[in-house]
C-alpha cells in the first residue's frame, strides 16, 4: 500500500510525464510573491512538484536574476539550504502584456530552456498562472494562447477572481477566455475550495451515516455561514472599493461553502460529478433580495480609522459595503424554509471563519430548555468541528449542560501539518483534478445569485448602508437581522472549547 506522498508522486507523475514547465505571469507582483511562490516552494521542497520541473517568472519589471529571487523567496520560512535548492530551478523572463514579439521571445526562451532540460518529445507540458489584475487577463491569455501555448504537450492555464463583475461582465470575460482556451485546461481558483475544512465538507456528509440523516429542513432550522477579519481595507482602499465585500468574499469563497453544504449527493468523487451537483443546488437559489440584505461600512475607532478616510480610497463619499449579511433560499424538496445567512466583514472583533448548522428543538422536549443542538465547523484559525450536545450533568443533578464533541485538529492531529490553500490547489492542477475549481456553468449560476441585487445596491442611494465601529461584531442590526430567520441565542454564554460546570451549579 502506498503512502499518501507516495501516491500523490505517483499521480503527479503519471500526468505529466515528469515534465513541466509553470509560468508565472505577474511574478513581480504581490499574490506571486505571498503565495504563488511560498506554495510552489513547499511542493518542491515536498517533491510533489514532477521531477524535471522549470518555474518561469515573466511580467513587465525588468529585474536581474538576483533581484528576481529575493523578491520571489521573501516570504517563504525555511531552511536557506532548501530555499537555495529552490532558487536553481528558477528564472525570470521580462516583456510586456500586450506586445508580440515580447509573447514570442517568451516562448523562444521557453523552448531553449526546455531542450536545455532534456524534456521530451511530446510532454512540453506548461502549466501558466495569471497572478495578475483582471484588466490585462485578456491580452495575456491571448498572446499566451497566440505564442507561447505547447503545441508538443499538455496546457493548463490557472485564473484568479475576480470573474467579472456581474453576470454580463463574467459572461463576456468566460468567452473571450472560452475562444482562446478548452475549458478542461482552465483553472479558475477559488482559494477556498483549497482550504482543508471546506475539502472536508463532503468526507463528513457523505462518509457519516448519522449526518446524512439529518442533513435536511425537517432537522436543520438555519445555517450560517461567517467569515469576519479584524483589519480594514487599509492600503486595498482603491480595489475594494469597486467590489464591496458581497464581490469580494461572498459571490465567491463563501457561496462555494453554501454549495457544498447544500448540495446532494455526486454520483462520485469525480470532478465533473461534483460540479454538476454544484451547478444543480445553485440554480435553486434565487436571486438575494433587498430585504434579505443587511449591509454597512466600518467607522472610525479605537484609534483605527474609518473606511472613508483610507487613503487610497479615491470616492471619499463611497457607499461600499465593508460588511453584509445577506439570507439565501434553496429552492428544492431538501432545503425550502430554511435559511442559509451569509455574513462577512472587514474591520471586526474577530479574525474567524466559520460554518455553524443550527438544528431544530427537539419536539416534546423531556428537559425544558435544553439548547439546540450545534455543528460547528470551523474553517480557520485552529480548523475544528465541533457539536453542540446536551448532558446530564456530571454529578448528582438530573440538570442538563450544553458540552460539545470536540475534534480540534490541532489537538487530535498533532504530528499534522495543514497545507496553504494555494498549495493544494496548485497540486491539484498538476494531478488534473478539477473538482476544487470553478466551472464556467457554476460561475454564471453563483453571479445570478448575487447580480440583481449589486446593481440594485450600485445604483439606488436610498439603500441604507449602516454603520459599525471598527473593531466590533458588526452593525448593531445584527442580532435583530439574524433573530428575524429563527436563529437562537439561548446558548449565547456557552464558549468553545474550554468549559466547567458553572461554580453555582456545583454539588
Ligand atoms: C480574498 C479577498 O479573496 O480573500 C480578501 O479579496 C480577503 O479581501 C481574502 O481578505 C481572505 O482570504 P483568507 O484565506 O485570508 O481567509
């Protein structure tokens, strides 16, 4: 029996044949360097990257070799050995985005690099990833497909968000992408489909036999989904400002948690398998509307200052959301009636990620007042699942206590190391496993989710967009905002995950 790096070597290998050439398009820039890089590293360093590997940054900065390779191993932490061994199968090429003969000498370059590695007939096989700003995603991957596609090889070409901006935008961007590229060889990350808890969403549905009972309307009463971070937009004033949060975390990351809570059951584990069931669950979710929406920016605080005085924030008067909470339906026989409620936000108490299943009042309760049972499954920091159980409590008391079933990985998996999210995806790629990235169909179906109501929010001042200190759980409309969809805080005082029997209920 292989090991799992066994396997996953074997696997690499066999797809690529041992041969690969990865291009990093906007090496120079930040995503490169936080986490194209850091990622790539920890492959190689893992060898899970195919034995004869080349990695290619390209972008307009015309830089030395020397220069190029501090800026790309700045932020990984490692052994210098190691970081150097990474560095020989490294180099920089500089041209422009939109030019010719710059796409030309790139595939020139690549060719000489290629033979000078001994890569074989038949596998110069390239994988290219656009860290780069959506505006230059077109020409790039038209003087990529044009000069510098592998006619004697395999082609993968990976693409981050933002899609588009809405439906009309995506759609036309998944054209012009779809004329140049098949879309077996498009990569569309969504980085959290990397993240080792949301991989772990259907292992624990769908290899539980207990959850899978009770995954539906007659047990489940809501779901949340939250996703909060404790800094502001400071110094990405100028993106996010044309994004809003709803663009930003919820039309993407946390809508891909919604599918894959809510999806049914794939016919397998393969991608495409999984993906249809993705697409099939989306199109039961009609567009949000206004009054499922709660939404609001960050003022100043605490000595932080307010979204509207960053200073890279050009519309001084911007109405952006900096924080929504925004309610979705599934139309279909699983899910009607119950609510899935989103809520992400920049700027508050709290850097946590989290999925939390709220399940129904037992019916004809014996113990009045025991809470609802909880599954909690707690993306980051400290990945954990957890449930919320009633007990006898421990003693000589017929009371009941609210406790939990407790798996914190970082306690039970101690010898574990957890993968980046863009390591794993990266892996993915080179395996030709497309089950954690997103399709052309699922996008279109998640922006008509989300498209009436940005243009609606865009275009109409009357919308109000409240406000929260920086710092703080949110706008103070929250609970109520919550509470309205049956949400219950009657266990509000209990905390993960440390608890005793409270000093007055001791015998
Ligand atoms: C990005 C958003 O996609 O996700 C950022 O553009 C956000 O605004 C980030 O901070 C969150 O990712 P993570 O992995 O830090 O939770």
């Amino acid at each position: 029996m292989p090991t799992p790096a066994q396997e996953i070597q074997a696997q690499v290998s066999k797809e690529l044949a041992g041969f690969v050439t990865i291009i990093v398009l906007g090496a120079s820039g930040d995503l490169a360097k936080k986490k194209t890089y850091p990622a790539l590293f920890k492959l190689f360093r893992n060898g899970f990257l195919p034995e004869n590997t080349h990695i290619v940054g390209y972008a307009r900065t015309k830089m030395t070799h020397e220069d190029y390779l501090g800026r790309v191993t700045q932020y990984i932490k490692a052994d210098e050995k190691e970081v150097e061994k990474f560095k020989a199968i490294t180099t920089y090429h500089s041209g422009l985005y939109d030019d010719d003969a710059s796409w030309k000498s790139l595939d020139d370059y690549l060719v000489k690099n290629e033979a000078g590695r001994g890569v074989s007939q038949g596998h110069r096989n390239r994988v290219f990833y656009m860290a780069l700003p959506p505006s230059v995603f077109i020409p790039v991957a038209k003087g990529v497909k044009k000069a510098v596609y592998s006619r004697d090889g395999v082609n993968r070409l990976i693409v981050e968000k933002p899609f588009g901006m809405d439906t009309e935008s995506s759609n036309e961007l998944g054209r012009e992408l779809g004329a140049l590229f098949k879309e077996e060889e498009i990569y569309r990350i969504d980085h959290y489909l990397g993240k080792e808890m949301i991989k772990n969403v259907m292992t624990m549905r769908f290899a539980n036999i207990f959850f899978s009972q009770v995954w539906d309307r007659k047990y489940i009463d809501n779901v949340q989904i939250t996703f909060k971070e404790p800094f502001g937009t400071e110094g990405r004033g100028g993106y996010f400002d044309d994004f809003g949060i709803i663009r930003d975390v919820m039309q993407n990351h946390l809508l891909q948690v919604l599918s894959l809570i809510a999806m049914e059951r794939p016919i397998s584990t393969e991608s495409e398998a999984i993906r249809d069931e993705k697409v099939k669950v989306l199109k039961c979710i009609p567009p949000v509307t206004i009054d499922d929406a709660l939404l609001a920016q960050y003022v100043a605080a605490n000595g932080k200052p307010g979204y509207l005085e960053d200073d890279t924030l050009k519309n001084k008067q911007s109405r952006t959301p900096t924080f929504a909470a925004l309610t979705l339906w599934v139309q279909n026989e699983r899910w009607e009636g119950v609510p899935f409620i989103m809520k992400a936000g920049k700027a508050l108490d709290d850097a946590k990620v989290d999925i939390r299943i709220q399940f129904r009042n037992v019916a004809g309760n014996l113990y009045k007042g025991a809470p609802r049972n909880e599954l909690v499954m707690r993306i980051q920091p400290k990945e954990a699942v957890y449930i919320k159980f009633n007990n006898k409590q421990p003693g000589l008391s017929y009371q009941t206590i609210q406790s939990d079933l407790d798996l914190s990985y970082h306690e039970r998996f101690t010898d574990m190391a957890i993968p980046d999210a863009y390591e794993s995806l990266i892996l993915d790629v080179l395996r030709n496993d497309h089950s954690n990235f997103v399709r052309d169909d699922e996008l279109e179906a998640a922006w008509k989710i989300f498209t009436p109501l940005l243009h609606r929010i865009d275009s109409d001042s009357s919308i109000p967009v409240r406000t929260y200190p920086y710092g703080s759980r949110g706008p103070a409309e929250l609970d109520g905002f919550v509470k309205k969809y049956g949400y219950d805080r009657s266990n509000a005082n209990y905390t993960w995950p440390v608890q005793s029997v409270a000093p007055g209920n001791k015998l």
